[in-house]
C-alpha cells in the first residue's frame, strides 16, 4: 500500500511539474486506464455447461507518442477469464490472467487508433472443493497476442475519454478473449 501512495505521489508531481511547462513534442507520454466487459470465448470440453464467462475486466497502459504516427507502450491489466462450478455443488474451478505486453499503437485517422502488441501472460488458476481444499496454480504464458481499436475523443489537450475493443490470443491455452472498455487517458 506504502508502495501505491509514493506512486501516485510521484504521478502528481510529474503532471504537475509537465503541466507547467511547455510540452516536449518528441518527450510526450500518455497513461491509459480502462475498464469494462470481458468475454471468454469457451473452448472447455469439460464443464462446458456450467461456465460463466463474462466479467469485469481493467487495464493500464504508458505509451510514448513521438511527433509521428507511432507509439510505444506496455500494458498491463486483470481479466477473469471464466468460473466454471463444478456438479452438485462440489466446488468450482477460476482462471484469470494478467498480461505484460509491449505495444505498438498507431494513429489511423483524428481520435482513432489501431494497437497490436506481444507479450507474457501470467495465468493463475484456483479449483476449490466443498471439503476445504483447494488448489491454486500459477503458469506463465510467452506467445501471446493482442490487437485493439481505440477511440479518444480529446476533453483538453492532456485528457481524453473514449472507447476501447480489444482481442487477445494465450497461446498457453489456445484461449481467445474480447474485451469492450471505457478508456481514460492523461497525456504529460
């Protein structure tokens, strides 16, 4: 918690410090903040009937956005991917994902943006019983895949709100999401 209050601490100084000033063009960063529907699109064989597979998901990301077309980012988020209850009230099965990627973002047209990225993926997973037990696992994904479309329309020069679709592909898993977010951005 100490960890989160020295960050925005350091956040608010930043902007601040950035709001002053006049703005480098070739130094312009954005953090990104969204939240919103996810869907897991099902590919169990197993407990197919009594899945749940649509959540609350939320991402972050920091972009660099030079003069040009291009930016550069990372991203990161938290996406539950499905709950499956197991028959009889026996117990139920979660798996949820935390995706570290690298992004490429480009600007199409005015407010409309088109990111691919890459990247790691840390799964975890929790089956849990009636009897008290349960059991949690933790596996890291490599080959992963992102692509997204991205709308802001720009409140002021530094905020902006808008919409975001996005599509991600965990190839640990062979497992494909879709998430429909409402997106923040700060622009310093």
């Amino acid at each position: 918690m100490k960890a989160y209050k020295v960050l925005l601490f350091l956040l608010v100084v930043i902007t601040t410090e950035a709001t002053c000033q006049k703005m480098d063009t070739t130094l312009r960063m954005s953090i990104q903040v969204g939240s919103g529907w996810t869907h897991y699109y099902d590919n169990l064989v197993i407990g197919h009937n009594g899945i749940k597979n649509n959540y609350l998901g939320t991402s972050a990301r920091i972009m660099w956005e030079p003069e040009h077309r291009l930016s550069l980012g990372v991203e990161t988020g938290y996406y539950k991917l499905y709950r499956v209850d197991l028959k009889q009230g026996d117990g139920n099965v979660d798996l949820s994902i935390i995706p570290l990627m690298a992004n490429v973002r480009m600007r199409m047209v005015k407010n409309f943006y088109v990111t691919a990225g890459t990247g790691i993926v840390i799964m975890k997973s929790s089956v849990n019983s009636t009897g008290n037990e349960s059991s949690n696992s933790t596996v890291i994904s490599y080959s992963n895949v992102q692509l997204s479309g991205l709308y802001l329309y720009h409140l002021t020069r530094q905020l902006a709100v808008g919409g975001e679709a996005k599509f991600i592909w965990l190839d640990k898993t062979n497992d494909f999401i879709q998430t429909i977010h409402g997106v923040v951005s700060w622009r310093f």
